[in-house]
C-alpha cells in the first residue's frame, strides 16, 4: 500500500534524550499525574461519593496473603450499578483489583458477590439502592482465589452430577421434523431454563455449606428443567428422579428459601425443590 | 504440552457447534476459553435465529434477502450454504432440547424480523441466545469434550513460511487464568477460532467486555487475511447508559420509534417509507442519529422505543425479559413510558477470511462464528442471521477440521491473480513500529517440525509475558480509553475523511504509548491485568484495520457511510477489502464478490426498505 507519510514530531524534545526504561518512567509519571487529577475533578464534581470496602486477598502476593478490606471512593451517579464502581476502583486507582464480569447485563452470570451481606449480581444492583459503606466480598462458602474470584469447579460439578443433558427417548426423523411441545409445558419449565449458573444460590444455602456433597438448588433446578419437559421420557423421568432424590439430594433441603430469595432470575428454587419431593414420593421412591 | 486431534478456541455458540461437529466424526476434540462456556456473550443474543422452516417458505427466499441486506457484498456460495443448512441445524437444537417458543399446536413459532420477506426467526422468548448456548454446552457435557476454561489463549502456532499460503498452523499457546502457567496446545488436525466480536473497539457496543477481537487479531498477525472490517454494524436500540440492547423483536411485535416531537420518524421524515421501523439496522441506525443532529433527539442523545401500545398481555409473553432490561439498567418501565435508545457499536461482518468449509488460507486455520468472515453479511448483517450462521459454519469447520471430506470449497481464500492492489493515503504509516513489534509467526523455521513450532511459540509468548510483568510502565486502560474515544468519535455511523485520519493519527499514538505499558499486578494467580493488557494490544490492531477500511472504501454500502461518496458504486466497490499483516507491514488488496450462486446468479438492486 501506498502511505503518505508526514513526518510528525510526535515525541517530545526532552524525553528523547532519555533512556527507554526512563523515558517509560517518564510517561507513567506523567500519565499517573494526569490521572490522579482527573480522579479529583472527578470526585469534585460529583454531586455524591460512595465508599466500597472491598475484600483482598492474593495468596502470593506479599501484603495481601492476610485477608483484607481496601477502601474506594467512588464518584456516584444515577444508574451506576456496583460493577461499575468496581471497575471504576480498578481502572482508577489499583489495577490488581480483581472480579469476574464480562457480559453487564445479567446473562453470564460472572459476578455473582456478597454485596452489604447478601449474594447479588454486582452488574443488576444499583449503587443507589445500598447503604454507604458498600461492603463487597466474594461469595461466602466457596474457596476464594484472589480478591472477589471464587473457585467455581464445585459448582460445576455439582451441576455436571444432574445428567444436565436433553435425553429423549428418540426425536422425529422426518425431515425437519421437530418434537411437539405445548405451548403449556413450556411455560411450566420456563423459569427453570433461566439459571445462568451464577452460583448465588449455593452461596447463600446452609445446608450446602454444612454438606459439600449437597446436590444445591441450581443442580435441582436443571433436574427439573428436564424432568419436567414433556419430551423427554417416563423412563428418563424416572432416572432423574432417582438422582435428585439419593443420599444428598432433595430431602436434605428444609425450605429455607434463601435461595429463591437470592436468584437474580426469579427462579422459585425452593418451589422447583419441593415439587421434584412430590414427584418423588408419588412414584414411591425410597426416602432418606 | 497438551494434545489434542481439533483445538477450538472459544466456546461460544460457535465454537461448541464445532466441537460437538468435531466430535461426531469421531475426532478428540479439546475446548479452550477464557470464559467458562456459558459466559460466552452469545448469551445475550435475545431476538433470534432465522431458518426458512415453513413450508411456504424456501432457503433460496432466505438467501435472497441475506443477499439483498448485505448490500451484494456477500459471496454467493457463503449465503446459499447458510441458507440451505440452516433449518437443519434449528430442528437439531430442537432435537437438543432447547426450549423455543411454541405455537398451540407445539410446533416452534416464528415471527417476523427486519429485513425479512417471511416470517422466519424462531427465538425463545427473549432469551433465544442464553438457551442456544446452555443448550449446546449441555451437549459438550454429554459427550464428555474437554473444556480448558479460563485458559486465555495468547497466540497460534505458525510455521514461518514466507508465503502465509505455504504456512502450516499446529496449535496455539495458552496461558491458565487461575494459575498463571503458560503452555502449548498441539492440535493434530487443525485450530478453529470462535472467539466472537470486538465491541470493546468502540466506547458504546452491546457487546461483552471479553469481546476484544483476539482471534481476529491473532490470526491477522499470523498473515490470514482480514476482510471487509469498515462493515460495522451499529444497532438502533441500546440503552443511552450502558450499552445494553433492547432486541429487534420489540420492533418486530409492533414497536414504534418516536423523536422529541413525538412524530413517527421512520415515516415522518421518509427514512423507510415501507418498512418503518423493520427497515434494516444501519437504516435505522443513521435515521436515529440524523434526528438527534438536526435537534430532535430527546436530550440531544436518543430517541424513544414505544411498546406500551402493544398491551401488558403481549409484552409480558413476549417481551418480559425487555422489561427487565429496561427497569435494571435504565430504571424504565416499559409498561408505562416509552423506552430511552440510541445506536451503539453491535456486531463486526468483517473478520478472517474463510471458504465455506471455514478454512483459511493457512492450513489446519480455521475461524468461525463472529470473529470469521466467510462473507454471507456483506455490508450489513440482518437480525436473526448471526446464530444460525456460527451454527452452519461451525458445524463445517469443526466437521472439516476433523477429516470429514466436506468437498472443495468453492470461495478462494488469500490472494490470487483475481486479487487487485489497492492503495490508500493515510497520514501516519500503519502497521508494526519496528521488527520487534511485528509479532511475526514462529522463526522455528519452515522446516521444523510441529512440537518445535509450538515450543518456540511458546518461549515467546513467556518473554513477552515476562516483559509486561516486570515492566514498570503506563496501564493499559488509558491506551485502551484512547482508542475507544477516537473510535466512537470518528468512525461510527457517520465516517468523513477527515475523521477517519484523525483516528489513524490517533491509533498510532495509541501504538506508541503501548510500548510502554506494564501491568503492576505482580501475581501469577488470576491476573486480570494481565490479560486486559493483551486484550489492548488486539483492540489497538483491530481499531486500525476497521479504519483503514473505512477510509479506502470510497463509497455508501449497507453499514459503511461516507459523506462525500453517498452512493453505492458498484462498478468500482463491488469487491472486499481485504488486509494483510506481512510481518508488521500492513498490506491493503481486493477480492472481487461471488455473485453466482447454486441455483441463480444474484443481480445488485437497489436496496429499498
Ligand atoms: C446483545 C446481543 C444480541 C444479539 N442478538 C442476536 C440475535 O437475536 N440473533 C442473532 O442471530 N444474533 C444476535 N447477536 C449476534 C450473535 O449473538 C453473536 O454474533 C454470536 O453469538 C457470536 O458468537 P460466537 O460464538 O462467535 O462468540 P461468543 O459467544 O462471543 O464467544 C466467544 C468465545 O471465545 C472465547 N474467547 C475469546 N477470546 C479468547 C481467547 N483469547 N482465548 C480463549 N478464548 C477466547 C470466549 O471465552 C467465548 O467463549 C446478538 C449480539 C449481541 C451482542
Ligand atoms: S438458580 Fe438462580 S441463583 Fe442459582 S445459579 Fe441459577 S441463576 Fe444463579
Ligand atoms: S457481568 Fe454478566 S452477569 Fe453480571
């Protein structure tokens, strides 16, 4: 390709005499300068601030092995949820801040935290909603990796436990065939199929936190999703059925409906839970 | 190092459609992704998928309006493929499971969607990706694929074959999120990218934060070629405060658009006269901002999305989840006023450069998903056609990349004799700043053998590491905030020369600073930093091609505007831009448009809505 090439003097005079490794320095210096401005303008104008206090922890790193609370002021605006002033706090003022986020619109289901004492999505809660000081911490009852990451591989696996796999005795081989679902049954499932793992759930129930072997709600919950879907079976109800209602199973949960009060879905947990009890026991199923 | 026959990079909806293609034909297949697999962003797909299911309907209708709302940069045999395969592939998610939205008689209901000549998009509720997703990860757990999650890939491995043509891909290198170890993925057969779209190029997108382009990015600096990258798609309907969007299907069941006058605009003001407000994307796109400049936006930044006419029983059997979105992240009731938008950055049609089997011109290379560009969306993506193309064309890729004979493809890939050279003026010279920040391909030497390529691809990628860690320099989100800011700026809906120079100036400022980032988390265990760091550098070579593009494409076509060149010129532009990375030298060319389909050759219209 052709290029025209102005030369631009786009270096500043002074700075070139230095060395690469000063010169960069420099630059951070200036840039760190510019920034710490900018934060203060920034905080000023503000009509609010809100303080978050946020856990730290980084098991290699020297300061942080001990757990600890860090403070941020964050400027507040309306709307602001508390991603935003987490990634505000990172982006900032420390950039080893660390939290899973990705999507921002409650679908991934990444950033699952305990917010002022209950597990939240920090994507879909509202700054303005919470009393100051914002206390955010990983989610309890699981192995913290670094500041707000939690070690998910338990959950999965507990949802992995389920069969959590569409299993129909056989599917139409017509061409373009489709199996028939009413319109009814899909409704009846639905807010079943809304889990986006986020693992809130598991967090806040007791009885998962005193029995690691506890199924929990979510993996209940995917059960239902199937066991409840017209397509699949009697026979595939029936296995289901039997794995929901082993030793760690439904029947270990005591209806405290802490799940269902923390789903960011709306998903009704506990409800899910005591149907697939009655389904259970109306197909004699043993009890524990 | 880890082995594998097919490595899929990225297990979004296309990348576990590849593996579980991959898997049928019996290849040992391994998922590597930075997200777990339901974080992937095709979650938030809300609208739906688009298949000619209905009797009365016909693939070649659906091929026909694909053709037609790319604008006729597509190739031919890209969108008949999409078109044909795809009912094949929504029976098959059904026969998967996934709940769709069903008729009384329990059939999967489809509804209309812009751009559309028949009723075509199946969807589930308002949540069609999220179930498109599940549904397909559940079929990975079924079969037991493994899944490397939150494995970050940083590169391919490539032997350095002069020609990228004669070079041969063995893998990639990956670096583990939770323990910071760096290893080698071998894969016998070949790599398939899915690793989605690059909305964090621009400030406002609807797209995830994970979605920084770095396939794309990795495999332009591996010499694939990257193609028609001006053509982005900037969605009519997001939320003013943070991006989110507010699905076609709202405008679909009836919803209308009002400017601060409450006047109908789409009408009003003669932007679509027949369609209204299912006139494609950039239509809308361009006639929102066109009344926000000439002083009829609401608060001089959006307009209004009315559904309230549509009533409460529609809109919550239909629409809840809009409701959601729009009481969540805008504090809107949708029941009651008229929802806030304006267009945001939405989806990128251009990408790798695949035949229709996703193969690039590096062998054992695949792309598929957003991050590839077999080029079916041309100039312009339509609503609904994104998820059933990662479903056909990861499906072809994964079955292809396992052995299965799919027949020679019928799209060229790299350039050929047909190719044209092709010249732009811009003010700073684009492309690497010195040989040390080429990223060229492995300097294992042609010859070496693939264990060798891969160890060497891997000893760089811990130097550079290394060199980001102990370098004591700028964060990283001040170059990425720079790009972001030139790019909402200047090459948005609108695109002037001027402009666009300007971004190019500013691109390369951003290059410059980038030499001297430094990511100051010192630790091996989860480093975010870290990895939004290398995520910068793939948005900074990503920003430059989309400008590029857009500044040597002198015309009007589907998503691409250019103020002084307001007409579509087929004569000259009826070709795909096309960039190469020869080792830091960015080399501009154009491929022409396959216009001769299966069953008819496709003549440009006029693309009226
Ligand atoms: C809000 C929204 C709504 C949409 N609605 C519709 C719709 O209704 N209908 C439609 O057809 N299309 C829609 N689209 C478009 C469509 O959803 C996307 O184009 C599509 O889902 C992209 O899928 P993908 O598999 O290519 O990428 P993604 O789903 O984004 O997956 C990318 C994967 O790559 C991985 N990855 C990325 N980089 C790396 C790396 N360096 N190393 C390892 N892994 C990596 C990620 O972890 C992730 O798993 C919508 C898009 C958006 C943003
Ligand atoms: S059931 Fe609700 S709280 Fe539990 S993982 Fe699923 S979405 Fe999260
Ligand atoms: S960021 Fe995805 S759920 Fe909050």
């Amino acid at each position: 390709m052709s290029t025209q090439i102005e030369t631009k003097e786009t270096e500043d005079e002074e700075i070139e005499e230095q060395s690469p490794g000063e010169r960069r320095r420099e630059i951070k210096r200036q840039r760190a300068e510019n920034r710490a401005k900018r934060v203060e303008a920034e905080l000023d104008e503000a009509e609010q601030t809100r303080r978050l206090k946020v856990f730290r922890y980084d098991p290699e790193v020297e300061g942080k092995e001990e757990p600890r609370f860090d403070d941020f002021i964050v400027p507040f605006h309306k709307g602001m949820t508390i991603l935003d002033a987490l990634i505000y706090a990172r982006d900032h003022y420390d950039s080893s801040l660390t939290f899973r986020h990705s999507c921002r619109q409650a679908v991934c289901g990444s950033d699952a935290l305990f917010i002022n004492g209950k597990q939240r999505l920090g994507c879909k809660t509202q700054v303005g909603d919470l009393e100051d000081p914002i206390r955010i911490e990983p989610l309890p009852h699981q192995d913290v990796v670094k500041d707000l990451v939690v070690d998910m591989e338990h959950f999965y696996d507990q949802m992995h436990a389920v069969e959590p796999f569409f299993d129909p005795d056989e599917t139409p081989d017509g061409e373009l065939e489709e199996q028939r679902q009413t319109p009814e049954n899909r409704e009846y499932v639905k807010m079943a199929t809304r889990c986006i793992w986020c693992g809130a759930c598991m967090s806040s129930c007791n009885i998962a936190a005193g029995d690691n072997e506890y199924l929990g709600p979510a993996a209940i919950n995917k059960a239902y999703r199937f066991a409840m879907d017209e397509r699949e079976g009697e026979n595939r109800k029936q296995e289901r059925l039997r794995i929901i209602e082993q030793e760690h199973g439904v029947w270990r949960c005591q209806t405290q409906f802490s799940c269902t009060e923390v789903c960011p879905k709306d998903i009704p947990l506990t409800e899910h839970i005591q149907e697939l009890k009655r389904e259970a026991v109306k197909n004699n199923l043993k009890f524990w | 190092m880890y082995e594998h026959d097919v490595i899929v990079v990225g297990a979004g909806g296309a990348g576990l459609r590849a593996a579980i293609a991959a898997h049928e034909e019996g290849a040992d297949v391994a998922l590597v992704t930075k997200l777990h697999p339901v974080r992937s962003h095709t979650g938030a797909a809300e609208g739906g998928i688009n298949a000619a299911l209905h009797e009365e309907d016909s693939w070649d209708l659906h091929a026909y309006d694909t053709m037609k709302g790319a604008d006729y940069l597509s190739d031919a045999p890209a969108v008949d493929t999409f078109a044909q395969e795809a009912p094949d592939e929504v029976i098959q998610l059904e026969h998967w499971g996934m709940p769709f939205s069903r008729e009384e008689d329990g059939k999967v209901s489809q509804r209309p969607f812009g751009g559309l000549s028949f009723p075509r998009t199946t969807y589930a509720g308002a949540e069609t990706g999220h179930h498109l997703l599940h549904t397909m990860y559940e079929q990975v757990v079924k079969r037991g694929i493994e899944v490397y999650d939150e494995w970050y890939v940083t590169n391919l491995a490539v032997t350095d074959h002069d020609d990228p043509e004669d070079r041969e891909c063995h893998g990639c290198v990956a670096h583990d999120i939770k323990s910071g170890e760096i290893a080698g993925f071998h894969a016998n057969n070949g790599v398939i990218l899915a690793t989605g779209g690059l909305g964090q190029v621009f400030d406002h997108t609807t797209n995830a934060v994970a979605n920084t382009g770095d396939g794309q990015a990795m495999a332009y600096r591996a010499g694939v070629p990257i193609e028609d990258m001006e053509f982005v798609q900037f969605h009519p309907t997001t939320l003013p405060s943070t991006g989110v969007l507010i699905s076609e299907g709202v405008r679909g069941e009836g919803g209308i658009l009002y400017n601060d006058e409450e006047e109908r605009l789409m009408f009003e003001y003669g932007y679509a006269n027949n369609d209204g407000e299912l006139a494609s994307r950039d239509v809308v796109s361009r006639a929102e901002l066109t009344e926000v400049n000439e002083g009829r936006g609401i608060e001089d930044e959006y307009v209004h999305l009315d559904m309230r006419h549509l009533g409460e029983e529609r809109i919550l059997d239909r629409l809840e989840n809009i409701l959601h979105l729009a009481e969540d992240f805008e504090g809107v009731d949708g029941l009651d006023e008229p929802m806030p938008v304006k267009p945001g950055q939405h989806y990128e049609m251009g990408g790798i450069e695949t035949d229709e089997n996703g193969e690039t011109c590096i062998n054992g290379l695949y792309a598929a998903g957003e991050c590839a560009c077999v080029s079916m969306h041309g100039a312009n993506r339509l609503g609904g056609n994104a998820l059933p193309e990662l479903l056909v064309f990861g499906a072809r890729a994964g079955r292809d990349a396992a052995g299965k004979d799919l027949g020679d493809a019928q799209i060229p890939t790299g350039p050929s004799a047909e190719s044209e050279d092709g010249d732009v003026d811009t003010p700073v010279s684009p492309g690497a700043l010195d040989s040390t920040d080429g990223d060229a391909v492995a300097d294992g030497g042609a010859m070496a053998d693939p264990e060798t390529v891969i160890e060497d691809a891997v000893a760089r990628e811990q130097e550079r590491i290394e060199t980001l860690l102990e370098r004591d320099g700028v964060n990283h989100a001040e170059v990425r905030d720079d790009i972001q800011e030139t790019m909402t700026a200047n090459v948005n809906v609108f695109r002037e020369e001027d402009n666009l120079k300007q971004a190019l100036e500013d691109i390369r400022k951003a290059r410059e600073q980038y030499k001297h980032v430094g990511v100051s988390d010192p630790s091996r265990t989860f480093n975010t930093d870290l990895i939004h760091t290398i995520e910068t550098r793939n948005i900074i070579d990503l920003a430059e091609a989309i400008t590029l593009g857009a500044l040597a494409r002198e015309e009007f076509r589907g998503a691409h505007w250019r103020k002084k060149h307001q007409e579509r010129k087929d004569d000259e532009w009826l070709k795909h831009t096309m960039l190469q990375w020869n080792d830091g030298d960015v080399n501009l060319y154009y491929k022409p448009v396959m216009l001769e389909g299966f069953d008819q050759t496709y003549e440009p219209k006029e693309r009226s809505y």
